[in-house]
C-alpha cells in the first residue's frame, strides 16, 4: 500500500487564495485605524504642547511662550535663547492661509486668543479655539 504525505498543488492553490483574500481585506482596515490614530496622537501632542507651553510660561516674567501655526506644521517657542520645537501636521492637513496665528502665554494666561481652523484630508475642519482666560484650549470638529 502507498500512503502519500502532503497537500496536492491543487488544494495549495486554494488556501493561497484564500490566505491572499484575508490579507487583501485586511490591508483597508489597518490602513483606516492607522490614520485615525495618527489623528488622534497628533491631536493628543498638540494639547500636550499647549498645556507645556502654558505651564513654562507660569515661571518666566521677562519673555512669552507662544505656539506659532503655519500652513503644514507649529512651532512651540518657549523662550528667545532656545531654538523652537517644530511639530508637523499629519500628511494633507492645512492651516486655513488666513487663519495663521501665534498663540502666547505670559503667567499662564493666554495673551492672544483666537480659532485656528485647519483642513483635514477627509474634508473635515478642525476648530482649535483658544478662550481668554487661564484655560486650555479646546478642539471642535465641523
């Protein structure tokens, strides 16, 4: 009696198929919740810079803190003797061009209040929106 061991090409094809199926799904799916992630860190820093920059400001007298937005990034300046932080946008987001604006703290109280409006690459527009006052921001979607 001859006993054969292992797969016929023909059943190999078909779970190579089915296995390139899976990944072909899949790869929609983990590309959307990288993107959305990278929303959300983004989102997450900028408050992060914010609140550092609000707080740093707390124990200088002779300088303002400020965030200065440009069309594809910020920058976070915390004093004039150190160079400023650069943070990018993530990848198609835009500063409105006529909203650009510079953000400052002087003994944690905002100094310049405003809306930053940016541009996202699914369409949506992003509110930062600075209040007078020692509060943070806060973010709104439209």
């Amino acid at each position: 009696m001859l006993c054969q061991k292992g797969f016929t090409f023909i059943e190999t094809l078909i779970s190579l198929s089915v296995l390139s199926l899976l990944l072909i799904l899949t790869v929609p799916l983990v590309s959307s919740t990288v993107k959305s992630q990278e929303k959300s860190l983004f989102l997450k820093t900028l408050q992060s810079d914010i609140l550092y920059v609000q707080n740093y400001s707390l124990g200088i007298r002779e300088y303002r803190t400020k965030l200065a937005f440009h069309k594809t990034f910020y920058t976070v300046h915390k004093n004039l003797t150190e160079s400023p932080i650069t943070r990018k946008l993530p990848e198609g987001w835009e500063v409105e061009r006529s909203m650009y604006h510079t953000i400052y703290f002087l003994n944690g109280t905002i100094g310049s209040a405003g809306t930053i409006r940016i541009n996202t690459n699914e369409g949506h527009v992003l509110k930062i929106i600075f209040p007078l006052g020692k509060g943070r921001c806060y973010i709104v979607q439209e």
